[in-house]
C-alpha cells in the first residue's frame, strides 16, 4: 500500500486543531507566530514537581551534557475538564495528560471543520493518533489511591482509544508509535484507512505533553541537547535539539464527500509513504539512503516533480547528525530538481520556532506546510543566519522573512518529513489549489 490517492477522489484536509507553546490553541494563532516568526520556546516550568536542580547541575558530572533552562511547554497541559468529556474527576488525574489534550485537540479539529463533535461519532468515524511514553504517574506495580484507574489512563492504547470513546466512535481507532514520525504516520494509516472504505471521517495527527525529566537526562547522557537552549535546523551553529510539548490533529475525508457535505478544503493530501531505514549503521541513526528513497517512492505515488514542490518542511532537529544526513537526502532530490530548472526550493523546520515536539512532530510541520499554502505565503526558519555547509549551491534554501508563495499550475505543493528513533521514516506531499474554498 503506498498510500497515494486517485486524483478523482483524493483524500483532502477539512479541519485543524493543535496546541503549541506560548500559548496557542487554534490554527490562527500558530500562524500568527509564524509570520512574526516568534520564538515559543521558555525556561522550564517550576509546577511539576521536577528535579530542576538535577538538570541544571547534570553537565558537571563525567560523561554528561549540560541541559539548558529551555524548552517548549503547553501552557494548559494541567487543565482539564473532565465534566465536559463525561469522565469522573477521579478518573481525570489518573488520566495520562497526553490523553487529556488529544480529547481537547480532537474536539477542536472537528469544530474547525464544522462538524459537531456530539454528531461525529458512528461506524464512519476512525482515529489514528501518534503518541510516545512519558512516564506520567506511580508505578501500578506499588499500591496507590490511583490504582483501578491507572492502567486505562496511562496506556498508549487509550489515547486513541479515549477520543474515540469519547465521540463514540467505531470505526477505526488506534495509537502509533514509530518515534517521532508517530503522527505523520498516523496521517498514512488514516489515508489507507479512507481509501479502502475503513471509514468516512479519521481524526489523524499526534501528541506529546512530558510527564517527567526522562527525556532532558536521556539526551543529556548522549549529549545531544542544544547548547544554546534554541533548536538551529539546517544551521551550521546547530548543536542539538529542544524538546517540546504540542499537539496536533487533522480531520480528513474523501473531497467527494467533503463536498457533499459542504466542507471546505483546506488541502489536498497527493501522497504519504513510510518506509525503514534497514541495517547497516546503529539504529538510532537517520538512513540517507532510506530517506532518497522515500522521497522517490512519494512523488511518484503522487504524480508531482520534484521541482513542482516549492516548499519542504523537513524534520530538522538541530542535531549534528540527523540534520547534514537528511539535507544530503533533499539537496539530492528536491534541491536538484529545481536548481536544474534555476530555481531554489524552500527549506524549513517548524521546530524552530517550537522546539521538538516529539509524536507531534511530523503533523505540527503538516500543520505549517497547510496554513502556508492555504495563505500563499512561505514563513522564516529561525537561528539559521549561519546556513549549513551543503545548502549554498544544492537548489535548497533558507527563508528568512515571510514571502509570497506563487503558485504553479495552479497547486502549491509542499512535502513534509518526519524520522523515529527507531529507523521509521515517513514523508507526505501535500497541494493547496487555486479555488477551493480556503474559508
């Protein structure tokens, strides 16, 4: 199955819901802080209950990397209104917080797309979400007051699952973890899902909110956290990454169905694929061989050139390793193709204005890669005054001001990439055309 879509009946996006840093709960307020290109990333935050003292002082032990005061933090990951989703309070805190915003997410989505939440449910109505452990709460395996609510609230499985229980869903419905391409590889299992008659409507995307340090002290021991506290993709300043917390889903369906229904299109999804890296270096590395080869297989599942692409969202992390081997990956394709016709292709990670979000990821970059084409306008990378060695001369380039963005034949046409740590690689190209209803 290589998740492309007959031109006749595409699968197409008709609504958006996502959480952010700095405070953002809806599609416009994303994109306002891009085109301001503002930087959401904040100390880290003092009502967790974390060892902050631990962090801080983790760089002077032997072996270890500094862990800087930053991140990318959901203001609201501790609110929630369990009265309104019909769950019990008690039930609520038991509840891993990744489920709690996937439920207000969700909701949200399907709003954005003009359908009422309370009606959405039924056999017609799949979920596929993207999410990582995050070592929220007590062990089940010591007796607590939580027990009995413990092993429903923090299952991976539940995330998913909570939406849809929640909306009364039977289509469908499941949590996937391929690393931090989880979400983007819940959009190509909802696409398949649409495809072959799974279902109608899927809610498809991903959440990350962090239950615990785990991930600041993981890197710090591999020394892959940025020095500076900011994330630098494509930048030769780049020293390592910043996680994030964030959430985003998309509510896809049939264009004919889209129509028959009255909702608007906000983007045409032409081709997603995955695929694996295989053998050969350590596993946690980024396969550039995988990746050229995933790109391939997607423009041709989509029908599109490269040099139709005019703006690739790539995963960028601002790692000294991830980052020079997939812009090798996209100067040999993309970059190629549009510097063979005197053309530069724009290059960009939303992860430097958020951070890495983590299961997020890939649908947060869906997210941009949208709200760019359906407002004709490409937004700046941050921190990338110093390019990376590779983009001068590869048919790439940086954006460092918001501009227009014209469209050819009609369509404009965007790709977006997102890697696990595992070896998963997934890759979508999405088209935004001339005259649909943008609302």
């Amino acid at each position: 199955m290589t998740g492309s879509v007959t031109a006749a009946d595409r699968v197409v996006v008709v609504g958006i819901g996502v959480e952010a840093p700095g405070g953002i709960t809806t599609p416009a307020g994303l994109w306002s802080a891009l085109t301001d290109g503002a930087d959401m990333v904040g100390p880290m935050p003092d009502d967790r209950g974390w060892d902050l003292e631990l962090l801080r002082t983790l760089g002077e032990r032997d072996g270890w990397g500094a862990v800087p005061d930053a991140g990318g933090f959901l203001d609201g990951a501790a609110l929630f209104d369990p009265a309104f989703f019909g769950i019990t309070p008690r039930e609520a805190v038991a509840m891993d917080p990744q489920q709690r915003v996937a439920l207000r997410v969700a909701w949200r989505a399907l709003e954005h797309a003009g359908i009422d939440p309370a009606r959405a449910g039924g056999p017609g109505t799949a979920c596929f979400l993207g999410a990582l452990i995050n070592d929220y709460g007590p062990s089940m395996a010591v007796p607590n007051e939580h027990n009995g609510y413990l092993l429903g609230g923090t299952s991976l499985s539940a995330i998913a699952g909570r939406v849809s229980h929640c909306l009364g869903a039977t289509g469908p419905s499941m949590t996937v973890d391929t690393g931090c391409a989880a979400s983007l590889t819940a959009v190509h299992l909802a696409v398949n899902a649409l495809r072959l008659g799974e279902c109608e409507l899927a809610l498809a995307g991903g959440v990350t909110v962090m239950g615990s340090e785990m991930m600041f002290v993981e890197f710090a021991r591999n020394g892959a956290l940025s020095a500076t506290g900011r994330c630098r993709p494509y930048s030769a300043c780049s020293t390592g990454t910043v996680w994030s917390e964030g959430a985003g889903v998309v509510v896809l369906e049939r264009e004919s169905r889209a129509a028959e229904h009255g909702h608007r299109v906000l983007g045409h999804v032409l081709a997603v694929t995955t695929n694996h890296n295989g053998g050969g270096s350590a596993m946690t590395v980024p396969g550039e061989a995988g990746q050229r080869q995933l790109v391939g297989r997607t423009l041709a599942a989509a029908g599109v050139a490269p040099e139709a692409v005019g703006l690739v969202e790539g995963h960028g992390t601002g790692t000294r390793v991830g980052d020079p081997i997939e812009l090798s990956a996209l100067a040999a394709t993309y970059g190629a193709a549009a510097a063979g016709h005197g053309r530069r292709t724009s290059l960009g990670s939303v992860k430097s204005n958020l951070g890495h979000t983590q299961a997020a990821a890939g649908v947060m970059g869906l997210v941009k890669a949208l709200l760019c084409g359906r407002h004709g306008r490409i937004v700046p990378t941050l921190f990338d005054d110093e390019p990376a060695d590779g983009i001068d001369g590869s048919g790439l380039e940086l954006p460092d001001r918001t501009a227009p963005w014209d469209p050819v034949d009609g369509w404009r046409r965007a790709a977006v990439s997102a890697f696990g740590i595992g070896g998963s690689n997934t890759h979508a190209i999405v088209g935004m055309r001339e005259g649909d209803d943008h609302g």
